[in-house]
C-alpha cells in the first residue's frame, strides 16, 4: 500500500461529522501508528450549508456523492449515510467494485446485504469493515473475527440498543412514563430527534443479531421469521412490579445455536437485578459470549453516539492501513453456510403476565382456568385491587412453558368483557 491514502467521507450527520473531525484532528497520531498519511479528497452530504458541529472544507464537496468516482482518486471510503437500500447501498457497491475499501457503521445494510457486498470485496481483493455496525465503540465484531477465531461459539446475547436501555433505566430510576422519559432520550441526543421507531420496536438490535449470529456461527445471514418485540408496550406499571420482584426490564437481542438450528430473537426480559446483565444501565452496552474453550465472555460500553461509534470507525480505518485484506465475515463467503432455523414455537420461557381487569368474583379462576387448559402452570399470583374503579391488577408469574402455549392462550382473552385490555407479556430471561 502506499504511504499517502486518499479518504471519502459520505454522509455528514451526527456521526460523519463528528468523524470527519477525528480523522482531521488525529492525522499526527495515525501516521505514527500506521506509517501512512491520510489526506481526504471529498465529502459529502445533502446540503453543503447545514448548520454542523464542525467547520467543513467546501473545495471538496460533492452533492452527489457519485461524482467523486469520476473526478477523485479515493482509496478508502466511508458511507455513514445510514440507509439500507438506495444511495448507501449504490454508494457501497460502486466503490468495492472500483476497487475501493470500505468503511461504514451501517448495520442496515450489512444485515441486509451483508453476503452480497462481501462477496464483491472479496472478489475485487479489499475491505469491508463494519465494526461500528454493532454495539457502537464495543470491539465486539473484531473479538469474534479475530481474539476468539479459534472458539466454538454457541451464544451471544446481550444489551445492543442504548436508546432502550437508557429509557428502561431512566424509567426505573424517575418514576416517570414511557413518553416523558423518551422526550428525555431525545433532548440528551440517546434517540434521534425524527423517527426512533427502528430503536423502539426492536429492528435496530434485530439487525445487530443477523450480524452477530453470521459471525460467531459462520452462517448466511439469516433471512428467517423471529420473534422481534420492542420496549413500546412497557408500562411504568410493569417497571414498579418488576422491582418489588427483584427484577429489571432490560431489551435483550439473543442468537444461539439449538441443536445444529439457528434461534434469534429480540424482546423485553426480566432479569434478575443481582445478575450482570440486570446492572447494566444507561445507554451501555453489553454483549456475552459462551464458547469453547473460552467459556464466559462479557464486552461492555458505550453503545450510541458519535464519540463511540467514531471509535470504531477509525479502529477499521487503522486496521486497513497496516495493510491486511481480510473476509468481511472471518472466512470466506462460499464457506459459510446456509443454517435451518430453530422452531420458535419450541422457545421456552417463564412468563410474567399482567391483566388489567373488573374487580369481582370469579375473573381470577377465569385467567387460571384458561392458563390450565393451555399447560400453563402458576408459580405466583399478585393481585392488586383499585376499589376505588372496581378494577384490579392481576399478575401472574408462571412456570417454564413454550412460546406456542402462550401465543394461543392470550390470543382468546381478547374477546373477555372483564379483562379490561390485552394483558401484557414480558418474558423471564432463563
């Protein structure tokens, strides 16, 4: 490779901005560690006249960003647009195929076209590097690709949406409701000020668990129908009793390995408050690693943001320019295989159950009848009476039972006139 490396940087919101600042204010520092000098040649951005963080070089602007393949020499690009599809994935897919390495923190899009786009950098001899993809400044990805290549991993699971993770604290911790906490989120810059959707209802840490599953268990990218739940229905209400439980509500994202098939999953849990999980908070991080013969794993940090995710940005960057080609995913693309997924109907769980419900005789045998029928057992019942409405607060907490019982069961209280709404089911984490 040659000494001075020519960067493109495309997209300049909150991350790329704070990155293309990184990557003027630390030149000094990369070239010492990496022998190279880097200059950046073109940036861009939908509007070159955005109020931004940091100060940008307009000589090097470019609206469209495919006119940089014509008029610029680039050896490294970064695409921190953030879409799955259209401009980031075009952006991407003509920069390997001229043979430019590339950088992005976009888990979109990898977790989308991951396979894809690894099969033309491995065909075209650079680099895709996506580190920042999942849980932010964590060198997760790295750990598994290289700290752990030896390793039989047979699970991951973790923490991997700091926006979820700071409201279910912040929740905890204020007593307030879900909204007021996520106006929170979205003033202290945890949830982006437009559309958090992709946060709060699970896509996001979904898409970091096809990433994280694709390289601990060296499969496709699953394309697979899971059980993909956010935090939207979390009620202060089931916060409070959680604690009187000992309990927290965390969002986990889980991928493992049952019986040669391959099970994902991302949904609200209860966790024991005594557990290490249960005591990460804030908009940390955390990812656990069971393998062999390392045994027990744990990674924890900063998950959002642009400090953290910039981080990673430039690990890759340094990665690059000590000059090693390497497979996106760990091996190459036509040795990983295609995996059957495991049944979720077979998922087992503890459950916690809350229904809202008129106060009077015979609703409870109601619920617990019902439960019965469907093989479903009770370990605990807290009853909670609201006299002053005839109303109460039913929640049961219930033995280990399989995710097709409990869908089919709850399915029939929709129709009940004294179970005031649809009861609400969080999940105990085994």
């Amino acid at each position: 490779m040659k000494n001075i490396i020519n960067i493109a940087v495309v997209g300049l919101g909150q991350v790329g901005i704070y990155l293309l600042n990184e990557l003027n204010t630390k030149k000094k520092d990369i070239e010492v560690k990496t022998g190279k000098r880097i200059n950046i040649v073109a940036i861009s951005a939908k509007n070159i006249n955005k109020k931004r963080r940091f100060k940008i070089n307009k000589k090097i602007f470019f609206k469209n960003p495919l006119e940089i393949f014509k008029n610029k020499k680039v050896d490294i690009l970064f695409e921190v647009i953030g879409l799955s599809d259209g401009i980031s994935k075009k952006i991407v897919e003509k920069a390997l195929k001229n043979k430019i390495n590339v950088i992005t923190p976009n888990k979109a899009l990898i977790s989308k076209h991951g396979d894809y786009l690894s099969k033309l950098a491995e065909k075209n001899n650079v680099n895709l590097e996506f580190e920042a993809s999942v849980a932010g400044g964590i060198p997760i990805l790295r750990t598994i690709k290289e700290g752990l290549a030896t390793n039989k991993i047979k699970k991951v699971y973790g923490i991997l949406n700091g926006t979820t993770n700071y409201i279910l604290s912040e929740m905890e911790n204020s007593n307030e409701n879900f909204d007021n906490v996520f106006k929170k989120a979205q003033k202290l810059g945890y949830a982006e000020p437009g559309n958090s959707k992709f946060d709060l209802n699970g896509f996001d840490a979904f898409a970091k668990v096809r990433i994280l599953s694709a390289l601990a268990f060296n499969n496709q990218i699953s394309k697979h129908k899971c059980i993909m739940e956010g935090i939207e229905n979390i009620d202060l209400k089931d916060i409070k009793i959680a604690n009187q439980l000992n309990l927290r509500i965390k969002l986990l994202g889980i991928s493992e390995m049952i019986n040669d098939k391959l099970f994902e999953a991302v949904h609200p849990c209860l966790v024991s408050k005594n557990s290490y999980i249960g005591n990460v908070n804030g908009v940390m991080n955390a990812v656990i690693m069971h393998g062999k013969p390392i045994g027990e794993n744990v990674l924890q940090g900063e998950g959002a943001g642009p400090g953290p995710t910039s981080s990673s940005l430039l690990s890759d960057l340094l990665s690059i320019l000590r000059g090693n080609i390497k497979k996106p995913f760990g091996i190459a693309s036509l040795k990983r295989k295609k995996v059957k997924p495991f049944n979720n109907n077979n998922y087992t769980n503890s459950l916690y159950l809350r229904f809202e419900v008129k106060d009077k005789p015979g609703v409870l045998s109601l619920i617990t009848n019902r439960l019965a029928k469907y093989k479903i057992s009770v370990n605990r019942i807290i009853q909670t009476p609201n006299k002053k409405n005839n109303k109460a607060t039913i929640v049961i907490i219930t033995h280990k039972t399989y995710e097709n019982n409990a869908k089919n069961c709850l399915s029939i209280f929709k129709k009940n006139k004294n179970i005031l709404k649809f009861p609400t089911l969080i999940r105990l984490y085994n």
